[in-house]
C-alpha cells in the first residue's frame, strides 16, 4: 500500500531524512519509534504533505500513485490520515461542522453522496461512543480549549469518521494519562482490520502495549536502522536507545 | 432638462438645484416646522460643501467617486416586483418585513405581520401627518446636521423612510425586517430614506435593516437612522449593507439609550462601491448598555469607512465595541472608534477592539481608537489586530480533505463567526452563514 524508498527530505537547509525506506501493506500495523530529533515527525509531516519539508531524493507510493506530487487535500481524499502531534485549535467553527465538511470533500472524491446534518450526527454519535467522548465536544469549537486529552481522543474520533486506508499517527501517545491512553488505544485498535495499514510514531514502548504492532522499526539520524517484531520494542524499552546508537558507531567503524 | 455628465456636473450646485426644484414643487405640502428643518438643513448644506482632504473626520474617506457621479431624484414609482426583492434579500419567514424603494414604503413588496397593539410601523411620510406632534418630536433630535454634509442632506432631501413605534411596556416577538432598496433604473439617483424608530420604556424589538440595490446600478444611498431606546428597554439591531457594488452608501446611526436601557448591534458591510457608516451612540442617563459590532467584508476596489462614537455622558455606562475585516484586492477599510467619557461619567466601562484579516497584498486598514477621557474612575480598553489566515491551521483542513479555497473560506468564516452568530434573525445568519462558507443559500420556503 505505501512504499517508501530511499527518502531524503529537509527542513530549510538541515537534513532530516536520509535515505529511508519502509514497506507497509494493507492489513499490517508499523510502529517506527527512535529518539528526539531521529526524524519521526518529519517522516509523518512529509507523508502528509507539509510545505516546510523539502523531499530532495527518494520516492513514496501510496496505492500505486506518486504520493509526492499530490497536495495535502488529495493525500487525505486518496486515504491518508495524520493524526497531529499538536491538534490545531480552530475557534469560531464547530467541530462537528469541520468534520462534515471534511468527510463530505472526501465522500465526493470517492463518488458517494454527501451527508447531511442529521444523518452525520449518527455517524459522529457512534464513534464518539466507542471513544468515550462527550457529545458536547461536537458543537465546540475545534481543539479549542480542549485538554491535551481531548484533543488526541478528538483526533482519532476524526479517524473513524474518516476511515482512512492509511493511518498515521503521529505521537499520539504524548501527554496522555494511563486511561487516556487505553481508551485512544481501543479507539485505534478498533480500526484495525484487512484493509488498513497504520503506522504508529512514538518515542515510548508504553503504546505499543496496547496497540500491539505486526513489525517496529527504530529510526536513527534519518534512517530505518533496525526493524523486527513487537519484541524488538520491549528489547528498547529494556535497553533505551544508546544501544542502537553504539551499535550504529560500531557499524560505522567498520 | 438638461442632461447632466460627468464633465458639467458640479455636485453642490447640482445638489442644491434637486433641492430648489423638489421643494418648489412639495414645499408647500409639507407641515411648517418640518418644510423649516428642511431649508436649514439645505441652507446648512450650502455653507459646509463636501469636506477637504484637511478636514479629520473625513480625512481616509475617499468621496472621488461620489462627487463625480451626476444624480437625480427617483421616481415615486418602481417597477421593482416581489421577484426581485427575493433575489436581492435572503428571505426572512420569521419576520414581519418592510420594503422601502428609494425611501419609500411599498405595500405590495412587504409582508406586515401581526404586531401587537399599539406598535406602529409606517412610512415616516404617512406619519409625518398622522402622527406629527410625535414625529417632529424625534425628527432630528438626535442626527444634527450642522456637522455633517451628508445629514444636511438627508434632512433637506429626505421623502419618507421607516417610522417605527414600539409603546411603552410592550415586547414585540416578531422581528422587524426593513429593507430599503435603492432603484436607479433610469439614472444614477439620490436615495435619502429618513427613519425614526422610538422604543418605549420596557419595550422590546428585534430590528433588522437591510440596505440593497441591483447589480450595476449606481446610485447613492445617503440615509439616516434616528433610534430613542426608553427606559430599561431592549433593542437588538442588525443593519446588513448590501449595495450594488458600483453603488455609493454613506449611511448614519444615532442612538440614545435613556436608564438601564440595552442597544445592540450589528453592522455588517458586504457591498457598496465606497461606503460610510457613521454610528452615534449616546447614554443619557445611566447604566445603560451598548455595543456595536461591525464587520464588513471588503474586495476588489471597495473602499468602506467605519465612524464610530460612543458617548458616555452619564455614570455607570457600559460598551462594547467589536468590529472586524476581512479584507482582499485592493479593497481600503478605515475604522475610527471614538470614545468620550464625561467628566461626571465614572464607573464607565468601555471596551473597543478592531481586528482585521488581511488576505491579499494590496488590501489597506487605517485604524484609529480616539478614547477622550475626562472622568477618572473609569474602565477603557481598545486594541487593534491585523493578521492573516494561519498556515497551521489551513494545513490541518488539507490535511483533512478540505481544499485550499475551502479551507481559506472556512478559516474566513471562523473569524467573522463571532459577529454573524449574534444578528437577531435566525434566516438571515444562516443565509450569511451560507455566503461566507460558499454555500448556495438555503431554499426560500425555509
């Protein structure tokens, strides 16, 4: 479903990415985690399309298109969903406004009907139940106000509105509390299936517990450095990420 | 009759030859004190001119235009039809609706609604003689004229406009919709509709104007709105400026609140090719309550100038001013907020905020708080915005699916939000909802 190769990308003149690839097919769950600084979030904003990353090599292919010439609005209708590191705050519209609006530009990209009012309210209703949201958040504005909480749970309530073929999610985990992070876990397990990849950005083994991943990858200075099962995610957890760092000088010695 | 254009046309002089032959021809119909107000109001005209580019209350309003444009009087006849007052207004179902063409009252364009007993709604021309001890009462109490050209104007010029009368103790439930439509289907024209609306202590009205004109059409509308709220008293009022874009609308609003009286309004700009809004606030007595929002969308060559003044003549005042722009093109917009607080007039409170959304390069905003303050136990505050859409927050609606130009719309509407969502008339914010959010509009069976 997505195919990375060899991506190199900059923000301004520094380079993030360095010659990364991955492999994600549908079905499958990837958790990439690596420390501060290691490339994550730049691997998801260009996934998404953000203008301050500048690709300069490499290629991405999502469902047999080239993922890189689409902007952002196109990524999102062809199925992509980035669920933000920092949800961004929106006063003045509604979040159940948003969301309509979003899931109808994406509806008719797909040739099926637009929602109405009433019959979006269903829909929104339902996932909010599964993520133990308060209905009322609905007619707030977005992410204004909310807690840090919220606004996660609120980005994987988008999620499954949106049914995206391919979710990223992009530290959700941070800033979350025990319970909060079991119900988002829920919420995202729940879209688990066989015709979705999702691929999970963290710093922390602590949601992969709960969001039991099909392959982890570390990232390291740009790079795919070492990738394996969901054990390999406990081995970091017990080891931290000085291990992979002195194997990386050890390698580079060589 | 000669025609005029544009070369000959010397807009005093011209003005003043409308007047000579109108008043020939009604002056003699008219009740003395009100044929009297007039002459001084002409004569007052004469003396003022238009104003130079030294005078600062005129100083970033660019009349050009106007001035150079030749203008006639309407005809007392319109051809206008219901059709087109549909096309030209969102339909509002709930309200009892006026429609006045170049200031006068048509029957057969409006749909009255039962209003309680006591209310009257008419045209200030029917009521300069069925009611006029009261009228001349209020003509011209509030909107002097010594000041203003285009008061002077209005008073010399005007031919009818919106009477409204809400007696003491009474709560209208349906909202008053008044429509003035300026029709220059032969000739650029002079619309000068005159409205005096009086709310008595107690009383309650929801009060919509809505000024529009057809496509094309250029004309100039030169109103003015003298409003009394009585005595703990409670107004909510909304005026939405739709011109022809290649119309002309310099408009003004006096409002006096008498004892713990409340005055709200909305003034929304959406049209006109140059635009002024003078609005004049006064408390007479004390705690009262006012605010005034504004927001006014402006693009292409539009040029729209927001006046402003807030009175606080009396002790224990509250107001709130809010007014937002959303500019594009080249379009200039001037706001000029003018605080006075007395110097017997403390515990006022005064809020004054003017944000504007810049969307394009050549857009301009002049704006200037005036806070003039002479009592010491006071509350003021004011602040002054500019800024453009946020690219965070335009990412995050791609990267939902919304397009560019859905998202930047999107983001306009969440700003200009807060003003829409408090216009008394739930059809007209949706239909405005729906304009800013590229919409089409919602059927009109609503």
């Amino acid at each position: 479903m997505l195919t990375i190769t060899n991506l190199h990308a900059r923000v301004e003149e520094k380079e993030i990415l360095k010659g990364l690839s991955l492999q994600v097919d549908a079905g499958q769950v990837h958790a990439i985690m690596g420390p501060n600084g290691s490339g994550k979030s730049t691997l998801a904003g260009v996934l998404a399309g953000r203008e301050e990353y500048e690709v300069t090599a490499g290629s991405v292919e999502f469902l047999g298109q080239d993922l890189l010439e689409l902007d952002p609005e196109e990524r999102a209708r062809a199925g992509i969903f980035l669920a933000f590191q920092y949800p961004v705050e929106i006063p003045g519209i509604s979040n159940s406004y948003f969301l309509r609006a979003a899931l109808n530009a994406i509806r008719k990209h797909r040739g099926e009907p637009e929602l109405d009012a009433v019959q979006f309210l269903k829909l929104a209703k339902e996932k909010m139940k599964r993520l133990q949201m308060d209905e009322k958040l609905l007619q707030r504005a977005v992410n204004e106000g909310f807690s840090g909480g919220e606004k996660k749970r609120n980005e994987i309530f988008q999620m499954a509105v949106l049914d995206p073929k391919l979710a990223i999610l992009d530290e959700t985990d941070s800033g979350l509390d025990i319970d909060a992070l079991r119900i988002v876990a829920d919420g995202v397990n729940a879209l688990r299936g066989p015709d979705r990849g999702i691929v999970v950005i963290t710093h922390y083994q602590r949601l992969l517990n709960f969001i039991v991943p099909d392959f982890v990858h570390v990232l390291h200075q740009g790079r795919i450095v070492k990738s394996g099962g969901k054990e390999l995610a406990l081995e970091l957890e017990a080891k931290g990420y000085g291990w992979i760092e002195a194997e990386q000088r050890a390698l580079a010695t060589v | 009759m000669s025609v005029q254009t544009p070369l000959t046309w010397k807009p005093k002089e011209g003005l003043l030859a409308l007047w000579a032959a109108w008043e020939k021809e009604h002056g003699e119909t008219l009740r003395p004190a009100v044929r009297r107000l007039k002459k001084s109001a002409i004569a007052r005209f004469d003396e003022l001119g238009f104003p130079g580019p030294r005078n600062e209350e005129w100083r970033f309003t660019q009349l050009g235009p106007v001035l150079k444009t030749p203008l006639a009087l309407p005809a007392a006849e319109t051809a206008l039809t219901q059709g087109d007052v549909a096309r030209l207004v969102p339909a509002t179902p709930e309200a009892a609706v006026y429609v006045f063409v170049n200031g006068r009252l048509q029957p057969r364009l409006s749909q009255s609604g039962p209003l309680p007993a006591g209310v009257v709604v008419a045209d200030l021309a029917t009521a300069l003689v069925a009611h006029a001890d009261l009228v001349e009462h209020h003509l011209g109490r509030q909107a002097k004229f010594d000041q203003h050209p285009f008061v002077a104007l209005n008073t010399a010029l005007f031919v009818g406009g919106a009477f409204v009368v809400v007696p003491a103790g009474v709560t209208v439930e349906m909202p008053l919709h008044l429509i003035f439509i300026s029709d220059a289907a032969g000739e650029p024209v002079l619309a000068a509709p005159r409205s005096v609306i009086w709310i008595g202590n107690q009383a309650r009205l929801d009060l919509v104007q809505t000024h529009v004109g057809l496509p094309g059409q250029v004309y100039l509308h030169a109103g003015v709105t003298e409003i009394s709220v009585g005595a703990s008293a409670a107004v909510r009022h909304a005026k939405l400026q739709r011109e022809s874009r290649d119309a002309f609308h310099l408009d003004s609003l006096f409002v006096q609140l008498q004892a713990g009286s409340q005055f709200t309004s909305q003034a929304i700009n959406d049209g006109g090719s140059v635009v002024r809004n003078d609005i004049t606030a006064t408390f007479d007595a004390e705690r009262a309550e006012c605010t005034l929002n504004g927001l006014t969308l402006a693009s292409g060559a539009q040029h729209v100038v927001n006046h402003t003044t807030i009175d606080h003549a009396q002790p224990h005042c509250n107001s709130h001013e809010m007014y937002k722009n959303v500019i594009a093109g080249q379009a200039r917009v001037v706001f000029n907020g003018k605080i006075f607080v007395r110097k017997h007039a403390q515990k006022t409170d005064a809020k004054q905020s003017n944000q504007t959304l810049l969307l394009s390069e050549d857009g301009t905003i002049h704006t200037k708080p005036q806070l003039e303050i002479f009592a010491d136990d006071v509350k003021c505050t004011h602040g002054a915005t500019v800024g453009q859409l946020d690219d965070a927050a335009l990412f995050y609606c791609q990267a939902r699916g919304l397009g560019r130009q859905q998202a930047e719309q999107l983001l306009t509407y969440a700003f200009a939000n807060e003003i829409i969502q408090q216009v008394p008339l739930d059809s007209l914010r949706a239909a405005l909802e729906a304009g800013l959010l590229g919409e089409a509009l919602p059927a009109a069976s609503g």
